[in-house]
C-alpha cells in the first residue's frame, strides 16, 4: 500500500492553498481506491458484510471454533 500511497502523494493538486483545504489530493485518492478494491457494489454493502463477519467471528469465538 506504500507504493500505492507514494504514487497518489505525487498526484499534481491545481486548488490554492487554503486553510479551509481538508483533504490532500492523496486522502481523496486512497479513498476512490478503497471502494474499487472492495468490490462492493456500494459502501453500505461493504459495511453490512463486515458487520456480518464480525458477528460470525465473534459467534465462532464464544463456540471456541475460532
């Protein structure tokens, strides 16, 4: 993920600086990446499946399965 970072830091940004700026160019990158790596459909179907993984490991723990 280092080569993937350093490569989104090297992205040029054409906004002024600013105060009000929040987010480098590399923050908005890492993000758009994050959603394509997941293929998830949507956000909120990333999230339901690892909610549904975290209850089946936890359930797998409190069995001793895991």
């Amino acid at each position: 993920i280092e080569k993937v970072r350093d490569a989104f830091r090297a992205l040029p940004d054409g906004r002024k600086r600013s105060n009000a700026r929040l987010y480098e160019m590399e923050d908005a990158a890492l993000s758009a990446f994050a959603v394509f790596f997941s293929q998830s459909p949507s956000f909120l179907d990333s999230q339901v499946r690892m909610q549904k993984q975290c209850v089946l490991s936890a359930q797998l723990q409190t069995r001793g399965g895991a």
